[in-house]
C-alpha cells in the first residue's frame, strides 16, 4: 500500500519550496546523525528556510500541529543536541541556507551574521574590516553561528576574549510560536530588563531558534609570543599562568597544560618530523601564546624575565620560545594532534570538566589517584585549557587490557571523575554542553533547585515543549514546586 | 488607642535578633527614600539580616504572610528600585550587615564577597591580593556588591573590562519560597544548562535577593597615559577611539566625549584652579586612558603616534598628554566635576541613553536638532562614556527661561530624546536601570514581545510577585499570551 502524502510536508514546502523540504534518507543521511555516528536518527523530515520570516512559518506550522522541531547549524556537536530521535516525528531545521553577513562595523568593533555563517566564515568577514573575531575552534570550517551562539561555544582564546557568550552583543530568535524576538542591537550598554539573550546562549536551541546574532570585534594582534616551558607540576603551571598575566596583564591569549602521557602518544603516533621540544622526559609542560596588538611594543622581553625567574625559582625546568611562525606553528601542533593520536593509540574515555583554575593541581592528584585504585595502570591523558579550568581529562587503557574490559569499566570511570569534579564545585561539561549524551550526569549533578528553575523556564517559554524536546532537560519536566 | 503588635515584626525579630528590626520612622529614614528623595516612602520594617541563612527564613516569613519584600544594597541607585512605596505594606530587606569577604584567590583570579560589601572594599580586597577588581563608580563608597550585581553597574572603565555582568562568575541567591540557590562557583567555562545567574544580574531584585557573589579579577596597572585632546567633531571622536584601538589594542581603559557646554559649566563653576587643558573654544574633547600593565612596556609612543597622524588628517585639532599623576587627576577632575557644575547651573533634565558606538555622532546631531526645534535656546550637556556608547545626554534650561516653563516642557524634552534613541535601536537606560523612575519609557519603547517574556520569567521565578513588586515590571504584570 501506498505511503499517504504527509500533509505537513506539502505545507512547509509552500514555506521554503519544495526542493528545501527533503524526507528522502539518502539526502537526510547527514542532517540526521552526528559525525561520530553515536545518534543515528531518522526525521519526518529536514526543512532548510532561506530567511527568518520562512523559519517563523515553518516553526508556526510545526507547532500548530504538534511536531517537535530539531533546529541544527553545523552538526559539529558531539552531544546529540541537533540531531532527531529515531522516531521520525522529530523535524530537523537545518539554518544552513541563512548564510549572510547582515553587516561589519569597525567603527563600532561588531557585526551582524546570519546562523548559519561559519565561525570560518564569521572570522573572515572580520579580518576583512581589519578586526578580530576571537572565536576559534577545531570545527570551525563547519560550525555555524547559531551553533556556538546556541551551545556558548569555547576554544581556544577563552582565556583572553571569553566565551560565545561574552562576545554576543544580541540575537535574534524565532520562538515556538513562530513570533521573532529582535534583539540585535549592537549596544555595549543596555539595562532595561532581564538581559533574554543570556537564555538563548547556550540553551541548545530548546528555548527558541537563533536565526542571528551580533558580536565584538576586537583589535588584530600584530605578534604573538609562543612558548613551550616544561613545568615542575600542574602547581607551577597555574602559578606561570599567574605570574605571565601579572607580567603582561591580559594579553596571554592561550595558555595549555600538556601531561606526558598525552605528549607520548603524540610523539609515538604523529606525523614525521614531531619532535618532542625539550631534551628530556618532562611530566609537564605548559603551551602559551602572549599577543600584541601594537606594532610599536614587545612583550618578548617580559615573557623572558617571567620565564628566567620562574626557572630560578624551579617552577619551570626548561623552555623555549618559538623562534618563527613556523616553529610557533609546530610547537601548536603537537597540542592539537593530542585528540588524533589518542584515538590512533586506541580505545579511551574522554571528560570536559572545568573547575577554579587554582584547584587544577588538586583536581588532578585525586582524580589520578582515584582512577588508579579503580583501574590500576589506567593511563591518563591530561591536557587543556588550565587558563580556563578546563581540562580535557581522558584516559587511554591500561596496555595490554582487552577492550571488552576496558569498556566495561567506562561508567565506574566516568562517575569516578565527574564525583571528584562536583565535590570541587566543578562542571562536568565546560564545553561541550549535555544534549542528549551527558543528561544522566547533568541530572545527577547539578543542583536540584537549578534543575528545577531551569524546567520552570523551558515551561515559560516553550510551553508546548516544541523546541528539541528531551535535549538539555529530560522530556518528562519535572512538575514545578509551587514557589509559596 | 494603642497600636496592636504586629505579629510580622516579632517573627522577624526571632530571625534576625530584636535590634535588627526597625519600625522606628527616625531609624528607617535613609532606608526608605533614596538619597534625591524622588521617592519617599514608608516601610512596615527594615530588617537587616547577617547571614545568607537569615535572609532566606527573612523571606520565607515575609512571603508567607504575602508580604512585599524590597531588597536594599547601598541605596544608591537613582531610580526608585531600591525603597519602599508609602502603603507601609513593603518591608525593606537591607544587605548591610552582610559584609564578608569569603574569599580572594589571586592564582584563580577570582574573589567571592558577601552583598553587603561596599564596591570600595572590594576594590581594596582585590588590591590586597595584588589584583585589580575594575569596577569603578563615582558611589564606589556606598553601592555594594549586591547592588551593582542586581543593576549590572556600568562605570567608568567598562569599554575594557565591561559591566559588572562581564565580571560575574557567579552568585549566591535567595529565592521568594526562602530556597537559596548556589551558583556561587569560580568556573570560567560551565555548559551545563542555562545559566541562571544571568536572571539575577541586572535582575533588580525582582527574581531573587543576590546575598553574595564570585567576581573575576584582573592585573593591575603598572602606567596609564591620560590624555585630552580636542576632536573636530563626534564623528572624529569615534574615529579616534577606533584608530587608539587598532594601534594598543584592549589597553583603551576609558574613552570619554566632553562637550563644550559640558566644559564650561564645569570652568563655570568649578573649583579654584580649574581651567581649560587646552587654548582655544573647542566644540568638542575627548580624555582618554590607556593602561599598561608591563612594567617593561611603554603604550606613550604608540599613543603619540595615533595623536599625531590625526593631527595631520584634522580629525584632532590640539591634545595634551598628562605629563605626571597630578595632571591626569586634574584632567579627569574636570570630567567628574561636570554633573555637580550642572546641578549649580540651574534646573537640568538628564537621560541616560546608549547607541551603537558608530551611530553617536548620528545621535548627537538628529537630538540636537529635534530639541532646538522644540525648545529653541535649549542648551545640551553632552559628556560620557562614548567608547561604550553611552552618553550622559542632558540639558540644561534656557538662559532667562523661567524654571517653571522649563519643567513643563520636561516630558517633551525625554519624548524627544527617547524617541530618537529607540529609532536608532538604542537603549532608554544604559546605566541606571528601570526601577519606578523609567518604567512608563520602558513600557512604552520596549518590544512588547520582550516584556511578554519578562512577565513570564517573573511568574516562572516568582510567581506571587514577592520581590520588588511594580519596580521594573508593573505590579500587575500583563498575561502571557498562550504559545500557541
């Protein structure tokens, strides 16, 4: 028998037209699963509206009748937040049409992109006007505004210009009843009323579906500083970090913890011509970019004198700093061919936690010693963003364990660390967010009070529950205690 | 007859011990008028808690009986949000007592203080640790932590550091069921829901009572260069500002337009010894710092050589560098000087509006006209923090203008203004928030859809309105529209 035509498609082909309303799964095959392939999904189908008016009607007719909707930028997540269930109930809204740069003002040091421009494309558009647009992030080729608008997307400057977060000056969102909230002002100053925007940052896309956004622009660095300085400890890391800032104030733009383990696995498993730095089997060794924006000064000299004090003062064992571009480029290269090398070495089990930057050495002792009582010769690859508090905390398995075993051992690890984060007042996603992957854990940690404000304002604003319902808060909203 | 006891009181005194409850009109007079007395008023109480732990049973109690409660920091706002109304319903919940400084922590950059903490003391905590906390307002004596977080206080150095929203890591809040929530963390990156602190900052103590806050902390500087130069126009001052920034980057620590009017009620009026930096009737002057914070870097060449190519271009017309401490302070004197010399120079009208930064120039010119056409004679006091786009746009009455005629014209004059500043998209209260005093403008220029969620976030965190009521959002707030 005869599939019957799906009324809802005809009506949101009116919409878009016909040919950006697809339901055929070889065309949905990548609008409908993550890269890692941990989702798999199936969707009633995926519309791709070419303006805000055609993604207000397309959220109206969706919602009229009931369907939940799946906004989704460049799928580059890793959390399941933008992809549909396997129901095929679920209608993905693809912004990958919405592509336009709406205006540069280095004047005023913003702009105005569409969601569905690329962090790539965002950043050109900014140097272009001779500015910076400081986010930057391993996906940014395919990673869109409204996806790091949406998720408060980090990488690898926050330490100097912040997150998505703070470099959004507005949005504009269409919400689940189709109406447009405009709030893209460029202003630097505006208190009238709660600042809505800070919702919609980071929402996952569960309050209302970003279709814009105005960021900062900041001035261009004309030199960067990059060191490699193997350390005494994760101790005399944070400690570098706040000598280097006292020293040179907020130009140290990034500033990366690199433990052995991690650096062994590069080494043993990168591309011809990696090298190890230093001579020598440091346990530690820190990454840092110091930036200028003034063609007429030079923080070379006071990145020498911190570094010579600190080698003194035994902090730091042995540094270098990078003598070219190309050396700066090569020392970087090995901070991020961590994550490739740790999957070519095999299995692991990976942790995005932050916790205060001066609580890193801590976090570290117990989380290791913890893990070796609980899988002894686990091997732990520690590296990150320590000028952030967040630490890329995985672990590869012990040589010579089966996997079947190392797998199973995968939630006792996984608890292990994020027990260990929360007792330190830590998140346990600092950068990834929780969509679909990290909920349990979101659920289990976070305070019961905050879960329940944060229902209470899906509720408030998502009523129907159309926007990505079961990402972030569990479909099933806890019933709110009434206040009095 | 005698009044009967009122239950209430003697409940609070259980809580918070008899001498911190006061009914007394001779003790609750600076608690319940703000300090220009635009808002008399009368309170059943004032109580001053010393814990987070007394506040939340203080609340608990007051909203049991559904008894207002009006949250008080320093008392400093200028708006009416902060005192209670005449009925004597309204019981003040004063911060005052609570005034520790839990922690500072110069490794994480990063301090924790309890509400009641004067933004002075907090400054001085930060020096202590050797840390720069930047948040700088001509009340720093009095407004207090709690305060400003509940405001988002802007201040004099926001163009690099930014509001105090910027600065917030996290807070401590009571809830109108007595509920404390604790966000209270030090993270720099935390993607694990929405972030609720966003709610409270700014939230003028409508949603919860902020009993105590994390804030980012910064280096110090070690030099700043202060210059004035006067500027062809406000269109040269904006460009100004972008050429400083291209040429030292964030370094610009504040950007402040002074207009000839400004300047010479200040000449006007001033103390003995206060005369014009520079030779020669300028329309227009800027006084800006840029600070370095490398005892081995010096920003002076870089800022020479900006001065001096727009010297060449005519975008600068004459400029003064501060030769020495004194002569900085002198210079800035002139601009803090200026709204004191504005109150002696007769009545005056003031607004507090804030534009994209590249729009000022727009601004200062459809404003300027629109008000000499409706007020001719009228004369403009145009100063403040440009770099922000935030002027402090006030006018002073007509030479010979009878006082009385030029009150009734004041509705007219913030109509005019108002209304241009919502054409441009700017905001009606850059700084100082909404509270009684700008309700009915906000009403009237923000988008509807915007109060609508407003309303439906009170209602979802406070839903029988306890906090603040009719401050901010009108007591009886309009019903949400069904989503769907």
């Amino acid at each position: 028998m005869p599939k019957l035509p799906d009324p809802l498609i005809a009506e949101l082909a009116a919409v878009v037209g016909a040919a950006h309303v697809q339901t055929d799964d070889a065309f949905t095959a990548c609008y409908v699963s993550d890269w890692r392939r941990n989702f798999p999904g199936a969707a009633r189908a995926v519309v791709r509206p070419g303006s805000t008016a055609e993604v207000s009607r397309v959220v109206a007719a969706c919602a009229a009748r009931g369907v939940p909707v799946v906004p989704q930028g460049g799928n580059t997540g890793l959390v399941g937040g933008s992809t549909p269930d396997a129901s095929r109930r679920e209608v993905v809204l693809s912004l990958d049409r919405m592509t336009a740069v709406r205006r540069v003002d280095p004047l005023d040091n913003s702009m105005t992109l569409e969601a569905g421009c690329t962090v790539l494309a965002a950043q050109e558009a900014a140097a272009e006007a001779g500015r910076l647009f400081p986010l930057s992030l391993a996906s940014e080729g395919s990673a869109t505004v409204g996806g790091v608008v949406s998720t408060n997307a980090g990488g690898e400057q926050v330490l100097c210009y912040g997150n998505t977060r703070d470099l959004t000056l507005g949005v504009e969102v269409v919400l689940a009843d189709g109406r447009v909230l405009d709030a893209l002002g460029a202003l630097r100053k505006d208190n009238t009323g709660y600042d809505l925007k800070q919702l919609f940052i980071g929402g996952e896309g569960t309050l209302g579906i970003v279709t814009a956004a105005t960021f900062k622009l900041y001035a261009q660095p004309r030199k960067v500083v990059t060191a490699w300085a193997a350390v005494r400890d994760p101790q005399a890391a944070v400690e570098l970090l706040a000598r280097l800032g006292g020293a040179v104030g907020e130009r140290v733009t990034a500033f990366e913890l690199i433990g052995r383990q991690a650096l062994a696995q590069v080494l043993a498993h990168g591309t011809p011509g990696m090298r190890d730095p230093l001579a020598g089997d440091y346990a530690w060794a820190v990454l840092f970019d110091v930036s200028e924006a003034s063609a007429l000064m030079d923080p070379s000299p006071a990145v020498e004198d911190v570094l010579a004090s600190a080698m003194e003062q035994g902090l730091v064992l042995d540094a270098v700093l990078a003598a070219s571009g190309q050396h700066a480029h090569d020392l970087w290269a090995l901070r991020e061919h961590v994550p490739e090398a740790q999957r070519l070495d095999g299995p692991s089990i990976k942790h995005d936690i932050s916790v205060a930057v001066s609580r890193i050495p801590e976090f570290i002792t117990e989380a290791g010693a913890a893990l070796e009582a609980l899988v002894p010769g686990l091997r732990v690859v520690c590296f990150g963003h320590v000028g952030d508090g967040n630490l890329h905390y995985n672990q590869s398995k012990p040589v010579g364990m089966p996997d079947a075993e190392f797998r199973a051992r995968e939630e006792a690890i996984h608890d292990t660390v994020h027990a260990i984060t929360a007792r330190m007042q830590g998140s346990i996603s600092a950068e990834h967010g929780i969509g679909r992957l990290k909920q349990a854990a979101f659920l289990h940690y976070k305070q019961p009070l905050a879960l329940e404000l944060m229902a209470r304002i899906k509720q408030a604003i998502d009523p129907a529950n159309t926007f990505n319902p079961g990402r972030l808060l569990p479909h099933t909203l806890p019933a709110p205690r009434p206040s009095l």
